[in-house]
C-alpha cells in the first residue's frame, strides 16, 4: 500500500472524510455565530455563553476520550456512522431548543459525536495513504473543519437575518443525516485495521482487489500483514510504553495549548470584534477569514511536513501565530490589518492544528491510531474547553477586549516550545529504534 498510487478509491475514501470534517465544522462552529443573537432574544448575558461553548467541547473530548479506544476495537467505519448520525441528530434538535439549560445539553450530546467521528476519519485518512503522502493525505483531509466553518460563516451571516437562529441548526442537522446512508454504501473499513486484528480476509481481498486493479492476485486465501508490533491489552496505556510516554506528553501539550487558542478565537473572536464596533456580519467574516486561513495553510502545510519533517516547520507556525495574535488586538478599527493578521493567524493556528493532527497519526501504530489520535484530541479539548471559559471570565470582569485577545498568545508560544522539543524527542527515539534493530540483526 505504501508503494502504490494514488487511485480513485483512496480519492474516494479521502472525498467521504473531508465531507465529515467539513460536516464537523459547521456543527462545532454554528454555536459561535448564533450566540449574539440568542444572547438578545433570551435576555442571558454574553459572559454566560462560555458555559455553552466549554460543554460542547466537553461533549467533543468525552466522544474523542472514549470513542477512539472503542474503534480500535470494533472499527472505524461502525464508530464513524455512529456518530455522525448521533451529531446529525442532536444539531437538528437544537433548533427547538426552548431554554438556555436544553441547549447546553443539546450542545454537549452533540460534541460527543462530534469528538468521535475526529479521530477516526483521521485514522481512517491515515490508513489509505501511502507513507510518503501521509501527512499531506490527512492536511488535506482536516482542512475540510475549517471550511466547514467558513461556509458555515457565509451561511449564517445570510441565513440568521432571514430565517433566524434555528435555521443554522436545521441545515447543520439535516446535512449528517442524509449523509450517513452514504457512508454505509460508500465507506470502506480501514484495510490496515482488518489485517492488523486479522478480520473478515475476504473483505481484505476485496478492497485490495479495488486499490489494485488486480482481482486476481488478492483473494480470501491470500496472505497479508501489517508490518507493526501488535497491541495488546488496554489501548491507553500502551501510549506510554515502548519510548511514547515522553512524545505522548509532549503531543499532549501542543494539543492541548493549541486548541485553547484556537476554540478561544473561533468561540469569542465574533462576539469580542462585535463589542469593539464591528457589524455583526463583519464579526463572523473575520472569523471565517481566520478559519480559511487554516484551509490554506493545512494545505501548504501537509506538503511542507512529507518533504522536510513536521517538527520546526509546525514550532515556528505557533511562534508567528503569537506575534500576529497582538497584531490582531492593535487593528484599532483597520479591516485590512485585521484580515490580515487573522490570516496568518488562521495559518498558525488552524493550519498547524491540521498538521499536528498528521504528526499524531504517524507517531503510533495501526492498533493503537485511533485511540492516540483521540486521546490527543481529548487532551487538547480540555484546552479547549478551558479557552471560552477564561474568556468568559475576562469579559464578565471588564477586561477589554484587545486585552483579553492578546492573552491568547501565551498559550501558542507554549505550544511552540512544546513542539521543538518533541522533534528532538522523537529523533532520539528513533535512533534508538534504530540502534535496536541494528543489534538484532548483527545477532
């Protein structure tokens, strides 16, 4: 599979996992746009919409803590229809929500389906990529979350005034829902994960069959195996074990400071602009261009990452993200510095967020992806959770709202640091695989 090319059916199973993410995008960011308005209808203070950013993002690191160790064991494509249905759902029945408590529990039933369908289209995405194009596979892939949040943006700014608040969650219901009968016609189960756990070799033979065009060589009697260490026993703590503990906490931490920035500017950043004097609708414009910011620098980024490592390119996209993070707070009014700083926000943020998502597929093997990339995420939702309440912490004890922006830098050049000392951390961990292997086979 390494050495293939890229055919129709890995563009296939790439096509379907963009859908989702971009699915994904919308659903998590629609909460963002709409808050003004129902701040204004339902009489609750802005200061109060952390708690229901914070308990959608707890639903997503429940589905991603728990759901990403289950499709390691039962599979991806049985977890991933799951909960898109589940999030499809539950997005669709936030439009009746009647009071500010049902739509905290809708918010959080729909971030556990959400949580759970992120670490398994990555693996997914993983698993059908060549070696040599992992990274940008799975860029590109991700990129599909922030232009779900930028169409989602274009949309809501058109469709709130016309059709009201509900509108956004009906479309970001409906759209999931007819998706999912899709899935189960057009979703193959990862090939990897079924050699890997030595399942269904006719279903194995079948796909192989379709990557190769060669039906005759790939049968239900024909041998395959998965080059890797198989995994036994709980998935979690087999993160720290075999030289992972120290990349694991490090992975950890990246996650986890990156996403509380990049939560706190995607949940605030419409309300805050909106209190400094911006239209409403150019409020969400300058999150969306935040947002496609991301979708560029993914992009960009994947190539980068598969010609010349993933490490210092990903250190230095957090550090430059803290710097235009206080470019973003001192526009003082001026749309074409705030455009653009968000921009190349949106690159070191967004983008280098897509990219560690690749960094954290290739770290771990095939039996435990999902539950590495999940409990990444997991960790990270923390940050993320914890990034909308200190803004809304900071809001309701008067702070202004350039000053509560520039805190938000700290956490990415955490995140910088975090991230150059994991290159160096994971190279010394393979020289020492490395040295192993050698002594093995001079024995």
């Amino acid at each position: 599979m390494d050495s293939m090319s890229v055919g129709a059916f890995h563009l296939r199973v790439l096509a379907i996992c963009v859908v989702i993410a971009m699915l994904d995008g919308f659903d998590t960011q629609a909460i963002a746009f709409i808050a003004p308005v129902v701040s204004a209808a339902w009489k609750v203070p802005m200061s109060q919409f952390s708690a229901a950013f914070g308990v959608g993002l707890l639903g997503l690191t429940v589905g991603a803590l728990v759901l990403g160790p289950v499709a390691d064991r039962v599979g991806r494509k049985l977890v991933l229809i799951a909960c898109t249905a589940a999030f499809g759902l539950f997005a669709l029945a936030t439009a009746w929500a009647q009071d500010f408590q049902s739509l905290l529990w809708l918010r959080f039933l729909t971030g556990v389906g959400l949580g759970g369908a992120m670490p398994n289209i990555i693996a997914m995405t993983a698993e059908y990529a060549p070696q040599r194009l992992r990274a940008t596979a799975v860029t590109v892939m991700f990129c599909g979350f922030p232009l779900g949040s930028v169409l989602g943006g274009f949309l809501a700014a058109k469709m709130i005034p016309a059709w009201g608040w509900e509108s956004v969650f009906i479309l970001g219901g409906i759209l999931p829902l007819v998706t999912v009968p899709f899935l189960f016609a057009l979703l193959p189960e990862s090939v990897r994960f079924l050699v890997s756990h030595h399942r269904h070799p006719e279903r194995v033979a079948a796909i192989m069959a379709h990557l190769t065009g060669d039906a005759a060589t790939h049968r239900a009697d024909t041998p395959y195996f998965v080059p890797e260490q198989k995994i036994t026993g709980f998935t979690g703590r087999q993160l720290f074990t075999e030289h992972r503990a120290g990349l694991t906490l490090l992975l950890w931490v990246a996650f986890f400071c990156n996403l509380l920035v990049m939560y706190f500017l995607v949940n605030w950043l419409p309300a805050l602009l909106k209190q400094t004097g911006y239209p409403l609708d150019a409020a969400i414009y300058a999150t969306s261009t935040l947002n496609f910011g991301g979708v560029v620098g993914g992009v960009v980024l994947g190539r980068l990452i598969d010609r010349m490592g993933p490490f210092a390119i990903l250190g230095a996209c957090y550090a430059a993200a803290a710097g235009f993070i206080v470019v973003t707070a001192h526009a003082a009014g001026s749309s074409a510095i705030l455009y653009g700083s968000l921009f190349i926000v949106g690159i070191g943020v967004v983008g280098a967020q897509i990219g560690m998502n690749a960094v954290a597929s290739s770290l771990y093997p095939t039996g435990l992806r999902a539950t590495g990339i999940g409990w990444a995420l997991g960790i990270g939702r923390l940050g993320s959770i914890l990034g909308p309440t200190v803004g809304g912490i900071l809001l309701a004890g008067g702070w202004a709202p350039n000053a509560i922006l520039q805190v938000s830098a700290w956490p990415a050049l955490i995140a910088a640091i975090a991230v150059f000392i994991l290159g160096r951390v994971v190279a010394r961990r393979d020289r020492k695989l490395a040295e192993g292997a050698t002594v093995v086979a001079g024995v």
